[in-house]
C-alpha cells in the first residue's frame, strides 16, 4: 500500500473472472465502498484501489468485498528478477497446463460422440451408451469450469457466457439422461437420422450428447487460446528487471568483491570495466568513457562522462574503466521508476471488452428468459411436458453460443499465423479495436525510423587527399579504440580499404579523440581541438563542412596528419533506407505521423525531412513520453505508438496501440499490442492492416453467430425446430465462422510497388 495526497493505494491479484462483465462487477462493487475509487482491468486481471484517508477501509476490507462478490484478491508478490538459470523459470510451472488437459481430454472424448450423432453407418447397435459414457466426462470434468462460474453469478444474481454455456450443455445432457432412461432413445437398435426436417416433436427418442460435449470442446478451445494469449500481461515488468546487472564487483578494502546487486547500499564504490552494465544509479569518482544509455535515453551518441558525472543503472559502459559511488539502489533507481511507469501505464488502459461480452450482457438473459417463457406456454396450452421441454431445449441449443466462442479466437488463430509469417506478432483480441480508430502515429526516432547504430555517413576531404587514404588512416587508429563513434568509423574503413594496419604509440586523449603512428605517419583523430593543439587549423572548406554537419545534429570528427587537417568524417545515426517508404504508407491508411525522441531538436529534425514527416517533438525526456502521449490523446486524438526501447515501454503501454519493434528490447515488445519481428518500420502498415482485416473477420464471425441464432429463435420457441436441427444448424454456423476466419491465411504484405490508394 502506498499514500499519496490524502489517500492510500493499494493494488489487487484479482483471480476467478472470466469475461469483462465480471470485471464491472467487481468495480462496482468495491466503488459502492465509501470512500473508495476502484478500477479493474480485465485484462491484466488486477484493480487499482485508491482509499480516501480516515475511511478506516484497509486492505483485508477490500479483498473481503471482493470474495462477497465471487472472486479472490491478494495483495501480488513484488516482483524479483528471474534467476539466471533458465531452470527456474520452469519451476513455476505452466499456468496453462490444466486447461490444455481439461481441453484435449474434452477432444479426445467429445470427437467420437459427435461423429457417432452425425453419421448413420457408425451407429452400432447400443451406440447410444458409449455416447453417455464418453460424454458424461466432457460434461462434468470439461465445463465444469462453466458450471463453477455459472453457480457463482446465480448466487450473486448475474448471468454471463458462462451461465448459457452451463445452462445449453447440462440441459442437452439432462434431456438425453431422461431419453435414454425414460424414453425410447435407451433401446437396443436406435438410431439417430440426420434429417433437415422443422416438425413438432416430443423428442423422447432422441439424444443431444453430441451438443453437450461438442459445445464444451469448442468454448474451452476458445478459451484456452484467449489465455494463451493474455498470458503475458506481465512480462514487461520482467523484462525491466531483468536489464540490470545481475552482480557488481564491490571495493572492499581496495579489493574487488563480487556480489549480487541486491546487495548493493547506498554509498558503495564499484568497478565497471568496458562492455559491463552498471549496476546501479550512481556517481563517477574515477575514470573517464562512453557510455552507452540508448535503451534508457533514446540518445543514439554515446554519452562522455568523468569523474563528477551522474550514470544510470543498465547502462553499458561502452570505453574505459569506471570506479561508481552508488546513489540510489532498488526502488528508487531510474530502471525501477520505468518499470513502475511501465505498470501504471498497463493497468490505467481500459480492458477493452469483447464484443461477444458486451452483446451477451443482454443477450445472455434474453435467452434463459425465452426458454422460461416457451417451456411455460406449451405446458399453459396442453402441449405436454415432453413437448414443452423439447421446445424449451431447442431454444437454449440454438442460443448456445457455440460459433460465439469460436468467433474470435479462429479469426485470431488465423490473423495471428499469417502475421507472424509476415514478421508481425498480435497479442490478443483486446489490442484489435484500437486499430480501427487510431488517426496518429508517433514515431520514435533511434532504433525505429534509424538504425540505432552509429554510422559513417559523409566524408569530406582537404584538396588533394584520397578518400581511401583518409580512411585507411584514420580508421587504423580508430580501430584500437572501444568507443562507438570510433567503431563506426573503422567499419567504414575497413569495408572500403580492407585490413587496416595496427598503429604505433596509441594514446586515447581523453575527451578529445585519439593519436598514433600509422604506417610512418603522425595521425590524429577527434574533436577540432585536438588538431588546433597540435597547431592544425581547418581548412575553410573543411571548418564550413563540420558547421554545417553540427548543424544538422550529426557529429563531426576531424582527421589530421603530418602536420595538417585533411578530412572531416560525419558519423550519425542513419535513416533506415525504408523509413521514407513507411511513412507514405502510414499516411495512405489515414495516420498522422509525429517523430519523437530524445535526441537533439536539429538531429529530429533532420530525420523528419528525410523520411517526410511534418511534427516533431523533440529533445523529450523517458519519463516525459507517456506525458506525450497523453497530451495528444488529450487533443482528441487516438495514438499509436511505434518504439524500440526501454524508454519507449510505458509510452507503448498508454498509447491506444502499441506497435513494438523486434530488434528492440524486450521491455519495449511486452508493452507494446503489436510486435514487428523484422524490425522493418514498413511492416507498421502491413500490422495495422493485418489487425484492421482481423477485427473486422471477427466482427463478421459475430453478427453471424448472432443474427443466425436470433433468426432461428421464433421457430424453436414455436416448437418447430427440433433439437437434433438445432444442434445441426449451430455446427454449420460454427463451420461458417471458421471457414470466413480462413480467409485471413490469404492476406498479403504490401509490395515496394504497390500504389499508396490501395493501401487503404
């Protein structure tokens, strides 16, 4: 529990929901406590609780509202890093274990049943009772979890999915009990016929065990995917934690011992040698490097720094050795405050609730009022219990909202597999509606629209000298030197020159560049300053380069030797060749691209020149992003948002849709509702347009399982649909939902040449 201006905090595991109305529920519930402000996300399966000061409301009250209600709250663990072996991970155990038993046990029992029921040649003689026997399981052990959510909304006075599916499969079950044992359905010789015929009928010959079971496969089918794919709600926060260094080499007495970073305290000294992360927030009191913060700042340069300077933890050091005094630990360091944006982020996202629960809140109590009603007006009119309990079954069976559980997750399987042959991951049902309403894109600039990788990008060269001579030269020094500007520099030298010579009497000028001896030559390499040290002015030509490349937010690095300026390099994080491309198909679906980032206002807007976008809000801290965001949906705007860092993790989980790159961090693509594995930003309209097919498949899925049932509802509360017909007529809409869901496997990327008013 936490307090904040007057009020206590507190956040709950809420376990037992199965549908967003259960989630309504409960906040509705806890808001009916005085004193209390309540917010329950279906989809992360937890709520936000704000208690006002003085209410005397604790947490005990809170989770003992909840379990009134028919669920279970707990306060949830605080989140530890995994360990490093990946064994323990494992030992947790598969959270989805029990309902993949649950539904291949249904599979394996439920497919003869059904097959039996729907084919004359396999009705063998009592083939009815191995129906019983292979259905009775299904039934009892398979929805049981309907039957379980079913009781708990009676007891409470709510009716959900849950109840319908409870209600159609034990009374198609409970009918073919009484038939069996009652009726003339038990008889040696019976069999079932396949007829299209609408007659009034008592049915005491027929068995709908086929329905039980094959209705309950289907809709934990549906749910098995459904979890699946919310089983990552989490991870993000995992990821977080699991970017920091796992241990630290502590000085103790002025030796180095090695300790896990949990056992870090303020004021500890610790060693961070090149290419180590640091392990905690800190303050540098020996050494000088480059430090590399791109997965927390979005800054594509390398940040210099000495003793004096402040370092973050998780960021690596890229050059020399560092002596860190730490400052913050735990909680309170800049990695835990954006796991913690992170979490605020997921859980302030309204769980968007699914269509099939939004029309089944009325749907739902429609139906069990229709059967009541057509059971109670045939036993009114004299028709017979037999006849009224087979009307009032065909209605339920009918309703049962068997193509409902498929609608969804068959259209998800489908647009799930096609994305990912395509490099394009999507999370889940909830992130679908957001794609449609989505009129901004913003773009994060290092790793999405460029590289994210420090490149040579232009030379310029002092009259008489060879660009390959520049090169060889400077990159053969380079080549020593740990630091990323150097690295792409030797890159470049050795792509264009070929194996670079080793250097002689190399010295790092720290702050200022670097010297040696190259094949007999006095080489410098660094900032303007080093060569004016060694009395080597710029040529005009060579001074007006490096303004106008400084100007432009790229770095500059000059390149002197014998005596005089020769080259300037200009290295800077470059535009991915298909970023322009990517753009213009943004916009031909409609979408207003903004450029964000970290970086420098000049370096933005270089950027956005090149690829083409007008709005760029630069020079943003991490933290500030999800304000960002905020404020354009604040302008009534709904955003996507396309990042590949850390930094971009909490502003992915606020923005209306997340697109996450692949090649980025793992924090960012757990946040984010959509994932391009390729890392191409051109893949940003083939995911939306791939999710926008997707949602509107299921919204198609849906009106014909509902339209279907509902037209079909007069004749069976009529008494002239017999539930054999039903039964039959729910299998053909389920196979017409998942054969309109197939058609996804045909959706095609876009091609280089494909014109922009096809996109759309």
């Amino acid at each position: 529990m936490t307090t904040v201006a007057g009020e206590h905090r507190v956040e709950l595991e809420i376990g037992g929901m199965t549908c967003a109305s259960c989630a309504a529920r409960i906040e509705k519930k806890l808001n009916r406590m005085e004193g209390v402000t309540a917010t329950v996300n279906y989809a992360t399966e937890k709520a936000q609780v704000a208690v006002a000061e003085g209410s005397g409301i604790g947490t005990a009250d809170l989770i003992a509202t909840v379990v009134k209600t028919g669920y279970t709250a707990a306060v949830p663990e605080p989140p530890a890093p995994a360990p490093d072996d990946r064994g323990g991970r494992a030992a947790e155990g598969d959270p989805l274990a029990a309902l993949r038993h649950r539904l291949l046990t249904s599979l394996a029992l439920s497919l003869p049943v059904v097959l039996m029921a729907m084919v004359p040649a396999l009705q063998f003689t009592n083939w009815q009772w191995l129906s019983l026997t292979l259905a009775a399981p299904v039934v009892a052990y398979g929805a049981w979890p309907f039957h379980k959510a079913a009781w708990t909304n009676l007891r409470h006075g709510a009716a959900t999915m849950d109840t319908l599916i409870s209600m159609g499969t034990l009374a198609a079950f409970g009918w073919s009990l009484w038939a069996l044992f009652f009726g003339t359905a038990g008889m040696p010789g019976m069999t079932h016929p396949f007829e299209l015929t609408i007659a009034r009928t008592d049915s005491s010959g027929s068995i709908y065990l086929e329905a039980a079971a094959g209705v309950t496969t289907f809709i934990l089918a549906g749910r098995y995917f459904e979890a699946r794919s919310k089983r990552k709600a989490g991870a993000a926060l995992r990821a977080l934690l699991e970017l920091g260094a796992k241990d630290v080499a502590v000085l103790r007495d002025g030796r180095e011992v090695r300790i896990p970073t949990d056992g870090l305290a303020v004021g500890d000294r610790f060693v961070v040698r090149p290419g180590e992360k640091i392990a905690t927030d800190g303050l540098v009191v020996e050494g000088a490097s480059a430090v590399d913060a791109s997965m927390l700042t979005g800054e594509s340069v390398p940040v210099e720094v000495a003793p004096g300077d402040t370092v973050t933890g998780a960021t690596v050091n890229a050059g020399g050795r560092l002596v860190v005094e730490a400052t913050r630990i735990g909680a309170d360091t800049q990695l835990a405050r954006m796991a913690r944006l992170v979490e605020d982020a997921q859980n302030g996202k309204a769980a968007a609730q699914r269509l099939a629960d939004r029309i089944s809140a009325v749907f739902v109590p429609v139906v069990i009022a229709l059967a009541v009603g057509t059971l109670g007006y045939w036993l009114g009119t004299g028709a017979g219990a037999v006849a009224a309990f087979t009307a009032a079954v065909a209605v339920l069976i009918i309703a049962c909202p068997c193509a409902l559980g498929l609608a969804t997750p068959t259209a998800l399987m489908a647009g799930t597999g096609r994305g990912a042959q395509l490099g394009i991951l999507l999370k889940g049902p909830e992130v679908l509606e957001s794609t449609r309403k989505v009129d901004t894109i913003v773009l994060d600039k290092t790793g999405t629209v460029t590289t994210g990788v420090m490149t040579l990008t232009g030379i310029h060269l002092a009259d008489g000298v060879s660009r390959d001579r520049a090169l060889r030269l400077a990159g053969a020094l380079e080549h020593s030197s740990e630091h990323p500007i150097a690295r792409a520099i030797a890159t470049a030298a050795e792509e264009a020159a070929g194996p670079l010579p080793t250097p002689e009497d190399f010295a790092n000028v720290p702050g200022l560049g670097v010297q040696g001896i190259v094949e007999g030559h006095a080489v410098l390499v660094g900032r303007e300053r080093l060569l004016t040290d060694w009395s080597q002015q710029l040529p005009p030509a060579l001074a007006a380069a490096k303004a106008e490349a400084e100007a432009a937010g790229r770095t500059a690095v000059a390149v002197g030797w014998d005596g005089e300026a020769r080259a300037v390099l200009v290295v800077s994080d470059a535009v991915k060749p298909t970023s322009a491309e990517a753009v213009r198909r943004l916009r031909a679906l409609g979408l207003t691209p903004v450029l964000l980032t970290g970086d420098n206002k000049a370096v933005a807007e270089a950027v956005a020149k090149e690829v083409g976008i007008d709005e760029v809000i630069a020079e943003v801290l991490p933290e500030d992003k999800v304000a960002v965001i905020e404020r354009l949906q604040g302008e009534g705007r709904s955003v996507a948002m396309v990042g590949d860092g850390v930094n971009d993790a909490a502003a992915l989980a606020r923005a209306d849709l997340g697109l996450a790159m692949g090649t980025g961090t793992d924090a960012a693509i757990e946040a984010g509702d959509l994932t391009l594995v390729r890392g191409d930003l051109r893949a940003a309209a083939d995911a939306i347009r791939l999710a926008r097919a997707t949602l509107g498949t299921i919204r198609t899925n849906l009106f014909w399982a509902f339209g279907y049932n509902v037209a079909a509802l007069p004749l069976a509360a009529a008494g002239l649909l017999n539930p054999m017909i039903a039964g039959a007529a729910m299998a053909f809409s389920s196979v017409f939902v998942v054969g309109n869901s197939l058609r996804l496997r045909r959706f095609r990327a876009l091609t280089p040449d494909t014109a922009p008013e096809a996109i759309g």
